[in-house]
C-alpha cells in the first residue's frame, strides 16, 4: 500500500470550509469528526486514536513562518500494515492529487510508515510539511512531536493569511522558488532585482524599471505573477512574467482573484534574483475587477 493510495481518497471543496486551526500551543488529541484536514501553525504533540475500523484518510496540515523549517518526531506509532493502516510524512502540502511545491518534487519527500515509526527526524525544506493517516483499526494510532526549526535560506513559501510584506529569492542558485499564499489577494511589488545582479563582477546597479512579458522576450530569468486553482503552481495562471531592476514603490496592486496567490521565481544561476511583494487580503465585492481570475476561460 503505496501514500499514492492515500492521495486517491476523493476531492475536498475547500480549504477554509474543512480546515481546524489550534489558536494554542498545547498537547491534544485529534478528535476525527472534527479535525479529519487539521492545519496547524504551532508546535507541541498531537495524539490520534482511531475510534473506528473505518479506511478514512485524514491529514495533519502544518504551516510555520515562511523561514522556518517543519521538524516531526514520531514518538510512537501503532498501525497495523495488515490491516490497510498507513501513515506518510510528506515534504510538502497535498490536496485532491496536487502537491506543493510541484517545481521541485521527488520522491524523497514522501516517508511511509506502519506497525513501526521512523527512527529519525523528520525535518521539511520548506515551512509547510503533512503527515497523511489511514488508521482503520479502533484503538490504533501515532503521537508526534512538532518543532519549527530556522531555515537560513528558504525558497519556496507558504503564506497561510493574505497580510505582509515577504521576499523571494534564489540565492544565487539555478531552479525556481515560489511563494503561495493561500486567498485571493491584492499584490503589489516593492522591490524588483531579477536577472540584473551578477553574481560574480560588478553589479549592475543602473535600474531598467520593471520589464513585462520577458518570456516572450526570451528572456530566462523572470518571476511570475498569478494565480491557481490548486496547490500545483506549475499549473497556475500567469497575470504577467516581469524581470528587469526597479525599487520603485508607488505601483498599483494587482488583484488576483483565485483559490491561491502565487509568485513563481525562474532563475537561470547566473543572477542573484530577488523579488519583494506586499500581500493584502482581497474583498469579495472586488473579484468583478481583478486583474485576473483563475478559470474565467472554463466557464
């Protein structure tokens, strides 16, 4: 039994229709019926004891801030493989088959478990990290330890809230980050240095402002701008792809009108790339007028 079974379980609706978040950071057991797609943001035990031999599949979300670092400790852990019983330690976020971050996923970020827990730490790349469960067997279960640790260089981020100012950045190395915030949003850049600074020579410090559409000027650095239905950002809608070298602060936001916010950095390695976005919540009575809309196109 694969954590793929685990992901094949049906679709959920919405994230804020189903989600549970603990305000305290306190040890506490998972009620089922009420807890089944947990988020949490703090740190402390959680203990789960299945109260029945049903297969349902349930997640324990965990979020910390964006530079922070997941670690998990299975302090105990008592499911039965014969029985169907599976927990999984994901790397990432995962909802109705999509995962996060999509850009760099393998399967290293995936650790299965039953009838004994893993010996080591569990510690995420990123501050998002999820420990799936199928416990169809009464009395059976898992305790866990949450910690969040400092992650000096973070690359992709999770911004559970639409409130703040936050930076992306590649830090000199070639692949993409991300950053996802999870509703719709009003963005705006505050400060923009994509495929400007070198990282070895002379920095070049003259400002080109913000340039538009530069993948269709073939250019291969660049960041992202838009919105998705899922958590795959690879799969998101693109309002615009902007590089170039500007601290001009007096731009207007752009609203993007979709399920999750995401800013996608491409770098090629060659520069040190940055980009520095304020994030604010986006009324409902203005989604008529967003920028962008995510799957206008399948109506």
């Amino acid at each position: 039994m694969a954590w793929r079974g685990l992901r094949n379980q049906g679709q959920v609706p919405s994230w804020f229709s189903r989600v549970r978040r603990y305000p305290v950071p306190t040890h506490r057991i998972i009620n089922p019926n009420e807890d089944c797609f947990l988020v949490t943001s703090e740190e402390g035990e959680l203990f789960f004891k299945s109260p029945s031999n049903e297969p349902t599949v349930c997640g324990i979300y965990m979020i910390a801030e964006p530079d922070k670092r997941i670690q998990v400790i299975f302090n105990y852990l008592d499911v039965p493989c014969d029985k169907g019983g599976l927990v999984a330690w994901i790397d990432g976020w995962e909802l109705n088959g999509q995962v996060w971050p999509a850009d760099s996923w393998d399967d290293d970020r995936v650790v299965e478990s039953c009838d004994s827990r893993p010996q080591r730490k569990l510690v995420s790349r990123q501050n998002a990290a999820l420990v799936q469960y199928r416990v169809p067997a009464r009395g059976k279960g898992f305790a866990i330890t949450i910690r969040h640790l400092r992650n000096a260089r973070p690359c992709n981020l999770m911004l559970f809230g639409s409130e703040g100012v936050y930076t992306l950045r590649n830090h000199g190395e070639t692949g993409n980050c991300s950053m996802v915030a999870v509703s719709p949003t009003a963005v705006r850049v505050l400060d923009l240095n994509v495929g400007q600074s070198i990282k070895r020579g002379t920095l070049l410090n003259i400002e080109t402002g913000t340039i538009s559409h530069c993948t269709k000027r073939g250019l291969v650095d660049y960041a992202d701008i838009g919105g998705a239905s899922g958590l795959d950002h690879t799969k998101m809608e693109i309002y615009d792809s902007i590089c170039g070298l500007d601290s001009n602060e007096a731009r207007r936001p752009i609203l993007i009108a979709c399920e999750n916010t995401v800013i996608r950095l491409v770098s090629s390695g060659r520069y040190q790339n940055s980009i520095t976005m304020a994030f604010s919540s986006l009324p409902f009575e203005h989604y008529e007028h967003a920028d962008l809309i995510c799957g206008i196109n399948d109506i």
